[in-house]
C-alpha cells in the first residue's frame, strides 16, 4: 500500500491529467545548446538526397519563439514514441517520408545564422540524405536485459544528445524489437523550433491513414464552441474575465521577479535542464476518463458529501506546488499547415493543493474548480504575448532568461494532445500507441497526455536524480486512478 502522503498528491496529479484532457495542446522539451553552423547550401540532386527550393518559406527569418528556443537554457526538444503492431520496413518508410514529412519546408531546412545581420537566424533549405535521418540500429537477439528495458534505455540515450545543426533538425529511429505492447518502435527526436506539440502532431497525423480505410485521413475531435451567455450572466462573465485575468498577470510578473515554488523533493536540481531523462509510459481506457468526468459534470450545481473534509495530516502548512500548463486555443486540433502554426508559448499557471481527504473525488472537485477557473482568464494569451514580444524588447539571450522564469519557478508540467479518434497506420504500419514527450525542460517531472482511438497515453518524463523510480510513480497514478474510479461507481 503507498504512503498516504503519496496517493493525495498521486491522485491530485491523476486529475489534472484527466482535465487536462478536455483542453488540448503540449509542449517540448530542451537540451543542451549548439550553436548553429554558419553554412550556404549546395544546389544539386544526388542519389539518396531530396532538393526541395523556391518555397515561399525560403529564407524567412525563424519566428521569436523559434530563436528562443536556440538559447542555451531554452533548448527544447520533442520525442515521441510510436509503437507498431508489426514489424518496421526502413524502406517503406524512407520512401513515404519523400513524399510526406518532407514536403514540409522546416523538415528540409537548416537554420543558418547570419553574423552579418546580427546573428539572424533563417530558413534556407538543403538537401535532406536520409541515411541520415532515419537510424535502424542493429538489434542484438540475445539482450542482456528486457526489450522494454532497452527501448526505455535507448530513449534515454536519446534524452543526453543534441541534434546536429548541420542538417535539419530531426530524425528517426526505428527499433524492431518486440515489446510488451508493441512489435516495434518508431522514436522522433525533432526540435521544438520546428512547431509546437499541436502542430507536429497534425503533421503526424498527415503522415498517417485510418487502419479502416488506407486512403483516408484521421479524424480529429473538434474543440466545441461555448455557448455564450444573455443578459446579467453575460455582464457577469466579462466581469470574471477581466478579474481572474488581472489577478493572473500579477502572479506571472510575481513569478518572473521573485516568486517561486517552495523546495519539495518535486523539485529537481538547478542543471536539471541539461541532465538525460528517464521516458515511459502507460495506457489507461478512456471510456474510464470519460466516465469519472461526465460524473463530475453533474456535480457542478451541488456540492459532494463531506467535501473538503481533511484527515488530520503531518504536510507542512502554505505548500506552494504549482504545475505550468500549458494549452492550445486553437479552433480545431486537426490536421493544420505548419507553417502557419509554429511554435507557441500558451501556458497558464495551476496551483496544486496538496492534502489528505476523505473522499477521492474532493481532489477533483478541487481541481476542477481551478481549472474552470483559470478558462475564465486571459492568462495564457498575456504569457503568449510576452513570450513573443520580450525578446523583440530585451533581445534574443535576455528574453530567454526572463521567459523561461515562469516555467522554471514551478514544480511540475502538464501538457496534452489530442489524438486520432480511430487506429490508424503510419505509412501502412498499424499504430499501437503514440507516446509523445519532451526532454531537457528545467524541472524534473513532466505530465503528458495523449488519446489515442479509445485509450489515454500517461506519459512520465523524469530527472533520474529526482525520482529514481518512475515506474512506482505510475503504481500509484494507477492505484488513484482506480480509487477515483471505484468512487465514481459507488455513487451510481
């Protein structure tokens, strides 16, 4: 049985990551920083290479969200695990790429800085050789340790290298090895200067047909429109607006000058941003999501027996743990043009409440109070435009320290995708899972989410020094998964 201690906090965790469900985007992680190559590419069209030229993307500028990511302390990086019910063709797979990813500008340019213009940074495309991105490494059919054990390894690995900047910034690696839920393993490391986690699954999805039909593309849920309010409530709303989001943009300043989190054992070491990081991951039924919350939907006008209800508890008192989550407001999260898109800076700050209740389903309720909350602020679009207009203002390197202040102040990150409402096949290869996540951010847990058909994907990306045991971690997001669960069918 875990520690009390440790299933209030798991099972507080547990919700944000079924709300978060409801609120679509990601984010992506960081590394260490390389400082790009200055070179001017060749025309030409060799055997093994793709030329592609003359997009209206060519030489463009990166965006201010883009160069940020450049930064030596803001040097993020995506990965993303796809698992494949059957074995992985390279060759297949080299030769839809041509055709699919690569189409795309970003995937086919480098990012060359001009000292001319003051280190600008642009868009000019080269020639993509995919022997070199598209690693199949040799797999060993005598492993020493288990073949989970050694995709989680590999992926590690990954987490403690950067990308070359002499080539676009991505690549993939195909590991045909089985595992527990897969017969095969498709890992993309791409920079997050190439778009945000909402844009670059779009894309992915781009690269995929439905398992049902192979000519057709996946399908998407759509954000839903809220309905607006008449009268009294609609003056009320605006006056919610207005007010919440006051109160927010003063603890983002707050958060920026001084105020951070408290030290909890949560908290990672001050490099932790440049430390490999340990990736898994799990699945959970979403028709069980789906459940608890149109459950708590029907709370909304009353309020749960014995709510709020602690147990006499040792927690320290004023336990300031807060989680950056960051969203997407985008109208739809299905397949857009990444170029249009990018990379965003969205986030809002949630405060954590750490306690010993007696019901599971007051962590929720809590929760959800903050979270319907924080829809009703601004504060996710004023941390947007800062992120953007803070290194126009102060330059590249002294936007970089002051926006990363925010994210680096708080305990914890949540960030989510929403995908394909249906199995599908990546380059006819039947998808399993998709597991997406970042490495290199500047605190040691993050929270992704990912649906997939009719399961959830809860995927950990953890500082080894800070949680040496992730897997224990998911014992008890699992064990206060079925305790909020149970407590939702006790009710019916």
């Amino acid at each position: 049985m875990v520690e009390a201690r440790h299933l209030s906090i798991s099972l507080l965790l547990l919700f944000f990551i079924l709300k978060s469900a409801s609120t679509m985007e990601t984010l992506e992680g960081l590394k260490h920083a390389l400082k790009p190559i200055r070179i001017v590419p060749k025309e030409g069209d060799e055997k093994g290479m793709v030329v592609k030229r003359h997009d209206q993307e060519d030489h463009q500028p990166l965006s201010p969200m883009a160069r940020l990511f450049h930064e030596p302390d803001c040097n993020l990086y995506v990965i993303a695990m796809i698992g494949s019910k059957t074995r992985i063709d390279p060759d297949v797979v080299k030769a839809n790429l041509v055709h699919s990813l690569l189409k795309h500008p970003r995937f086919f340019s480098l990012q060359v800085m001009e000292e001319e213009k003051g280190g600008e940074m642009k868009w000019v495309p080269t020639k993509v050789d995919l022997e070199k991105h598209v690693i199949v490494p040799d797999m060993c059919s005598d492993m020493e340790t288990s073949s989970d054990k050694y995709v989680e390894d590999y992926i590690c690995n990954l987490t403690k290298t950067t990308l070359d900047f002499s080539k676009p910034l991505w690549d993939l690696h195909l590991l045909n090895v089985k595992t527990s839920d897969a017969e095969a393993v498709a890992v993309f490391r791409i920079h997050h200067s190439l778009g945000d986690g909402t844009s670059l699954m779009s894309l992915l999805l781009a690269c995929t047909r439905k398992a049902s039909d192979p000519t057709a593309l996946p399908s998407v849920p759509m954000m839903k429109k809220p309905k607006s309010s008449a009268g009294s409530g609609k003056w009320w709303k605006a006056f919610r607006l207005v007010w919440n989001t006051i109160i927010d943009v003063l603890m983002v300043i707050a958060t920026v000058l001084f105020l951070k989190d408290r030290d909890t054992p949560l908290r990672g070491p001050p490099n932790v941003g440049s430390t490999g990081r340990r990736i898994i991951h799990r699945t959970i039924s979403l028709e069980d999501v789906v459940m608890i919350k149109n459950a708590m939907s029907t709370l909304k006008a009353r309020r749960i027996k014995g709510q709020r209800t602690e147990k006499k508890n040792n927690l320290p008192k004023n336990l300031s743990i807060r989680a950056t989550h960051f969203i997407n407001i985008r109208p739809s999260a299905g397949i857009h043009a990444l170029k249009r898109n990018g990379a965003t800076g969205l986030a809002v700050l949630l405060p954590l409440s750490i306690a010993l209740r007696d019901n599971p389903l007051d962590y929720i309720q809590k929760a959800k109070e903050a979270m319907d909350r924080k829809k009703a602020s601004l504060e996710a679009l004023y941390i947007h435009s800062m992120a953007k207009s803070i290194p126009n203002l102060f330059g590249t390197k002294t936007g970089s320290v002051l926006c990363l202040k925010v994210p680096s102040r708080t305990a914890i990150w949540f960030s989510n995708v929403v995908g394909p409402q249906e199995e599908i096949a990546f380059f006819g290869h039947p998808i399993a899972y998709i597991a997406p996540s970042c490495f290199g951010q500047p605190n040691a847990l993050m929270i992704h989410v990912v649906s997939y058909a009719d399961k959830m994907n809860i995927i950990l990306s953890v500082d080894e020094s800070t949680v040496p045991d992730p897997h224990q971690l998911f014992d008890e997001l699992e064990e206060s998964f079925n305790l909020i669960k149970n407590a939702v069918m006790a009710r019916d």
